[in-house]
C-alpha cells in the first residue's frame, strides 16, 4: 500500500524535520520550545538518532511511526542524492551540505611506516549556519 499525503502537508513535515533536528542537536540538558511544547528532551541526551527523529516526528503531526520512518527515509534518500550527484543542499538557518573533492596524494601506514598511495575522493562536508551557530553556543 503506498502512502499518500498531500503536498503541502509534506513541505510542512519537510520544515517540521528540519526544525526538530535544530532542536535534537543543540541539546546538552533538558530544553522546553515554545512552538514544541509537546517535545521535551530528557537530560543527558547527547546524541540524535534516527529512531528518535522518527519518534518525534510521530509524535507532532499524528502519524504511525512506519508513515513517519517512510518519511524520514524519503528526506534523507533525497539529501543523498543530491549530495551523490554533485549537488548542494542549503538550509537557511541550519547549515548547508556540499561535496569536497580532494585529490590523491602520498599517506604513510603509521603502523608500518610504508609510503601509501591515497585515490582522489569525494566527502560530504556541513558547514554550520549562523543561526544554528548562535544557538549552539548561546
């Protein structure tokens, strides 16, 4: 069975998202937001994972968790392939996702010291908003 949600309502789940990742990951002790009332994190909470992106996800617009983990997978499928075919992704007041492509060079295998050769490669890298930055350290 497909899941069918309308457009908007997906901008809006987009937006959501995005708004409660800022949240999960400036957390360092238990912060109350106004306009999430209903998502408070437990003190200690270090990290953010995918399960609790969905769980809270689930949590604020009413869905199963298999329509909101279905959702979460299409965000992050999507932000892969923008990343995989060269793209940028650019989120004002998060930060913003683009490919570094460095070139090959000479490592040394520090247990052995030999000389090793490296292939060019390309890596992600996110480079923090302004405001994202204020809020981490404010």
């Amino acid at each position: 069975m497909r899941l069918f949600i309308p457009l908007e309502r997906i901008f809006n789940i987009i937006i959501d998202f995005f708004a409660i990742s800022a949240i999960l990951l400036t957390v360092y002790c238990p912060i109350h937001y106004k306009s999430y009332s209903d998502l408070q994190v437990s003190q200690g909470a270090t990290h953010m994972t995918k399960s609790s992106l969905i769980a809270a996800l689930t949590k604020k617009e009413n869905l199963t968790a298999k329509n909101a983990a279905e959702i979460i997978n299409l965000i992050f499928d999507g932000l892969a392939d923008t990343l995989i075919n060269g793209g940028r992704i650019e989120i004002r007041g998060f930060g913003s996702f683009c490919i570094r492509k460095y070139g090959a060079y000479t490592g040394r295998n520090p247990r052995t010291g030999k000389d090793v050769k490296v292939k060019p490669k390309r890596l992600p890298f996110f480079k923090v908003g302004k405001e994202l930055k204020e809020r981490v350290d404010g």
